[in-house]
C-alpha cells in the first residue's frame, strides 16, 4: 500500500528524474534533484525548503502516487474535523512535530522523501483515536482501525518492498499518540506537547461553536458498538 522509498540516493533521484510525477516535473520545471531531502545542501548551500518539499513528492505517477493522495486527503481531512476541530494550531503542530522527527530520523537511515512516511503518521493517529471504527480491506478482511496502520505494513511486505517508511511513520506516529493522549492521562503523567502561544494566537482567533457536539466516532477514542455496528468503510 503505502509503499516504502530506501534505496541508496543517487540510484533513487536518478530513477525519480527519469520517471516525474505531477504537471510541473513532467513539463521539467521542477526536478526531484532540486526538492530531496540533502542535510550537507541545507546546511552548506541554504536550500532549506528541501525541509518541506521532502514532504511533497510522493514518485511517479501511478497507483502508489493516487494511493498517497487519497489516503493523505482522507486522514488529514477526518483528523482535522474530529479530534482536532476548533484546535487548528494544534492541528498544526502535530504537523510541526511528526516532520521534526521525521527528518530527525532521515539523517540517520538515509532517507531522501517523507511524504509517505507522514502519511503513516496521519493514518496512525486516527486509528488510536478512533479503536472501535470497523474497516474492510478490498473486501477482504475486517478489522478494527489501529489494525489498519499494520495492515498496510503487511500489504508492503506482499508486494516486497522495503517497509522503512512504513515503520518509521508508524513509531512517530506512535510517539505522538503516547506523549498526547496516554501519558498526560497516566498516574503522575502531564501534558509535554504543548502547542506555542504564538501559533495559537496566529490560528486560533475565531471561538468555538458553542453549540457544536461531535459525533462520538469524531472524539478521541471512538465509541465503543459491537462488530455489527458499524458499516465497514
């Protein structure tokens, strides 16, 4: 599904060169020399939008580009509607975050493009915040939706590709679920992440609807309803 870049740079770059995604790579507007993730051109040269743009480019396109953006749409857009509504500045740095340790990682696994591994991330969060959501697999199997991030591992793993990504989107993600929505509720636990009061004043001016009450499958943590419940997705 979600599948995994970890190749050694040049070969990848180079097979991404020859095979662009997107009307700006294919019209050689943009390469994806000029947008991979490079610590020595960021700090030697200042190419510090590489920090974005190793978000933005998911490969060629075909099923695993159109795979990316669905999922990347899907998840951003039901987090951002549930969990975090009327929380836009936590919104955002839950984004600020997941891409912090991202590049944390990629320099030390030589990783040249995140857009996938933060997908995982997107799709992680909302199944541990949404456990009793029933999911169908391609009319294949059914499970619960904190099975869907290993599921799509798995799908990875059949298809034999590398599943760094996947697990390094799947551990940030996890550390982010941990550090906001189980440590602070431990015994002795407290709030760490904490979004800045200057994003906050940037993002969340306008108040909350008073008289808005989310769903329950909108709330953290889902609702508990038997396996026949809820309609498969």
């Amino acid at each position: 599904m979600v599948i995994a870049i970890f190749v050694e740079p040049i070969q990848q770059v180079a097979s991404m060169v020859n095979h662009p995604s997107g009307l700006e790579l294919q019209l050689d507007i943009v390469s994806p020399f000029q947008l991979y993730f490079n610590p020595d051109l960021i700090i030697k040269h200042y190419q510090v939008w590489r920090l974005m743009t190793t978000f933005l480019f998911f490969g060629s396109l075909g099923f695993n580009f159109l795979f990316n953006m669905i999922f990347t749409y899907r998840y951003c857009r039901m987090l951002e509607e549930g969990s975090f509504r009327g929380r836009t500045a936590d919104f955002l740095f839950m984004f600020i975050f997941g891409g912090t340790v991202l590049i944390i990682i990629a320099l030390f696994v030589n990783l040249l493009f995140l857009g996938q591994a933060f997908t995982i991330i997107l799709v992680y969060i909302w199944s541990r915040r949404n456990p009793y959501i029933r999911m169908n697999f391609f009319g294949l199997i059914n499970f619960q939706a904190p099975f869907l991030p290993w599921v799509l591992l798995g799908f990875s793993v059949l298809l034999g590709n590398s599943v760094m990504v996947d697990v390094m989107g799947i551990a940030v993600g996890h550390l982010y679920y941990f550090l906001e929505d189980v440590f602070p509720n431990q015994t002795g636990g407290f709030k760490i992440l904490k979004t800045p009061y200057f994003i906050k004043y940037l993002f969340d001016i306008a108040p909350d609807d008073p008289n808005y009450h989310p769903l329950l499958e909108d709330q953290p943590g889902g609702f508990d309803l038997g396996a026949g419940d809820v309609p498969p997705q």
